[in-house]
C-alpha cells in the first residue's frame, strides 16, 4: 500500500480528474478551495492504491461508476450531533421566550417616565439607535411606543432587545398568523433539524398560543438524509437534555449495545429534501431563521459571497442566520449584520432603509 508521502500531485491532471468526479457525482467543485478537495482526493487515492493523479485519473475512468459514488462518500461532510455547541441552540430557545413573553416583565414606572420624557431614562434608553426609534414611534403611534419599550425592558441587554422588534420572528409571533419558516442547511444526518423540533415541540406545549412552524432540512448526501428520516441513532446523545430523551427518544438494547428513536411526533416535524445548496434551494420559501453552519469554512471568500447570496435571498427582511463557531462574515454583505458575536448570529437588514 501506498503512503501520503509517496502521493504524487500533478497539476495538469488536477482540472481534468475534478471535471470527471464532478459529471459523475454532481458536485459543484467550483464552490470549495483546493485544499479541501485535494484532501478528499487523496483519501480515495490512498484507499485504492493510486500514487498519482494521472493514475487514479485511469482508474476512475475505469470503474467510474462505483468509484464515483465512494468519492462522493469521502467529500459529503456529516461530522454532526445532537445540540452541537449548546449555546447556541439555548440562544435559539431564548429568541422565542422573548418573543411570546416580553409583556411579562413589565416595570411600570419606568415606562412612564420613558413615554413623559425620553431622555429622563437613561439606563433604558442609552443607545442611540433605541432612543432615536423610540422618539419617531412616540410622535407616531403612542401603542408602539409602548409596546417597544416594554420590548427594551424585558431583556437585560437593551440593544439585543432592538434587534428583536426587527426580527421577522418578532413580527410573526406578535402580530401574523403566518408559519415561522426554519431552514436547515446543510442537516448531515438529521441531528441539527430534530435539535431544533424538540426545542420547539416543548416551548409548544408551554406556550398557548404558540405560533405554527414548518422545518425544513436539506443535504447534498441522499444516504445521509436516509439516516435522518429513519430517525434512529446509536450515539450522538451526549449533548441532549434529559428532558428530551425522556420526552422524544426510546431506548432500545441491541445485541452489545443501544440504539435511539425517535418518536414519530418529532419526526414529522420536519421535511428533508436532497439538493446542493450551492445551485440553489428547492423552494422559494422566505425564512425567518436559517442555521448554516459550518460549511462556509470550506468555500474561498469569493465563492461564500456568491452562496451567501443564495442564503440571502431565502432570508425574510428581519430573518436570523446562524453559522458556526468559526464562521464570520466580512463587512462587505451589508445586508448581514451581526447581532449576537458569541453566537454568530447574523440578521438581514435592508441596507438601504438603514
């Protein structure tokens, strides 16, 4: 058997073999870096014993079939688990727990102080941004204001509670009757989607008039999506509440060890569909809340501008994009404003009503 070293990297072979894999498999190699995808091709060079690109070239011809199904294998990527980074799917909790109970922590004096006179509150109203939309409402609509300004007071960090009132999330919940629309992108095995369902299922069963949602999960790798709606697991569990796993998972011994079900409840929550995202989605849905995390760090920057716009546009005027720890968005997208760093959570905000 070969070794990593005894790899032979041939350039003029590169284009040549990526045009192959990619008529076979259907993968736009355009969008990710060198680098990731020459991984990739090695791991399948070393698996079948080819030193070069010129010879693994001859071999994919060969069994171009088969070969082509495995490399799409090795590329996919489905590192995944239940509530990955927890933070983050606790942030997610707390937007729709401000959202549906912002009336609940009222101090009623401070609102009246703040509707007399503006500037008599400082320690509400100490962002420019907050009191320059608090003033404009207050000329406007007295209601508004009202209703804004309870909004600022039920949260501890005031200019967080601004980007709220912005969110199409708020907008639905207090004043539509419209679904709350959830993309996630890509769902690898189905551990993200279901992550969200279950928080959602159960803030459902506090809340009464708790709005209706639809989730949709999409993935490029069909066996992968296979996984996800059978929704049965061996491990991944580490991370999910008790409460959960009581509510949601059954526990089933097999021969050495446990499997995981879940229940047909969470389940049907959720609609998966097989596409690569980067030629565009399958719906022209509108979302509210898009988690994509975790696959920009594989684009260079100029192809995450061009998969950026297709995110863009499938974001709602006030929707949230989550992406992943290690992802950031550099300032030339204007539209996507950083509302929470901790987190990474971005907002589309209409550059030109700024």
């Amino acid at each position: 058997m070969i070794g990593l070293t005894d790899i032979q990297i041939e350039d003029d072979f590169y284009d040549s073999l990526i045009t192959s894999i990619g008529k076979e498999t259907g993968i736009n190699f355009g969008m990710y870096r060198k680098a990731f995808i020459e991984k990739r091709i090695r791991a399948r060079m070393l698996h079948v014993n080819c030193d070069s690109y010129n010879s693994y070239y001859t071999y994919l011809l060969a069994h171009l079939d088969h070969e082509g199904e495995k490399f799409k294998d090795q590329f996919n990527i489905n590192y995944s688990y239940f509530f990955r980074n927890k933070e983050v799917f606790k942030k997610f909790e707390d937007l729709f727990v401000e959202c549906l109970d912002c009336k609940s922590k009222i101090i009623e004096n401070e609102i009246e102080d703040a509707l007399i006179d503006p500037l008599k509150n400082k320690e509400i109203l100490n962002d420019k941004l907050i009191l320059r939309k608090f003033t404009n409402l207050l000329i406007k609509n007295h209601e508004e204001a009202t209703l804004f300004l309870k909004s600022i007071l039920a949260t501890k960090n005031f200019l967080n509670a601004f980007s709220i009132i912005q969110s199409s999330l708020y907008y639905k919940i207090r004043s539509s009757k419209k679904p709350i629309y959830i993309w996630s992108c890509p769902c690898a095995s189905g551990e993200e989607p279901y992550s969200i369902a279950m928080i959602l299922d159960d803030l459902r069963n506090q809340f009464i008039k708790f709005p209706n949602y639809k989730i949709i999960a999409s993935d490029i790798d069909f066996n992968a999506l296979q996984k996800a709606k059978k929704g049965i697991y061996a491990n991944s569990m580490e991370n999910i509440p008790q409460l959960y796993k009581v509510k949601y998972i059954t526990k089933q011994k097999e021969a050495s060890s446990y499997k995981y079900i879940l229940n047909e409840k969470i389940k049907e929550q959720i609609e998966f569909i097989c596409e690569d995202v980067t030629r565009g989605h399958k719906y022209s849905l509108k979302y509210d809340i898009i988690f994509c995390r975790y696959l920009l760090i594989y684009f260079n920057r100029e192809n995450r501008r061009i998969f950026l716009k297709i995110i863009e546009d499938h974001l709602e005027e006030g929707g949230l994009l989550f992406l992943g720890k290690t992802e950031t968005l550099f300032q030339s997208n204007s539209n996507l404003k950083l509302i929470d760093p901790k987190n990474h959570i971005y907002m589309k905000i209409n550059a030109t009503k700024n």
